[in-house]
C-alpha cells in the first residue's frame, strides 16, 4: 500500500515538467521582450529619435 509520501513524490514527478515546460515559455517571451526593447534603442539612436509607440513599449519594459 502506499504512503502519502509517495504519492507525493508521483505527483511532484507529474508536476514538474509542467512547471518546467511553463518556466522555459516564460524564459523566451522575457528573452523575446529585451530583444524587442534592446533593437527600440538602437534603431533610436539612443532614445533620441523614436517613435511614441516604441517609446510606450520601453517605458513599459522599464516600469516592470
């Protein structure tokens, strides 16, 4: 018969490449958010010259 520990640990076993798949999905769109954020203040010569659109999705970035 078994236990309540080993029921937990199957469950954890379960659980764990889900929480997994989820944290790499979660990694990329932040990798995917810096890149956008970090090819905004190129293209903008350092802020300098840009856009309001790029500018609310920078300041979003930053304000996070």
């Amino acid at each position: 018969m078994m236990d309540s520990k080993t029921i937990e640990r199957i469950q954890q076993e379960v659980v764990s490449p889900n929480k997994d798949k989820l944290f790499q999905a979660t990694l990329k769109e932040k990798e995917t958010e810096v890149k956008k954020v970090k090819t905004i203040f190129k293209n903008s010569n350092g802020l300098d010259n840009i856009s309001e659109e790029d500018m609310q999705i920078f300041k979003s970035f930053m304000l996070k």
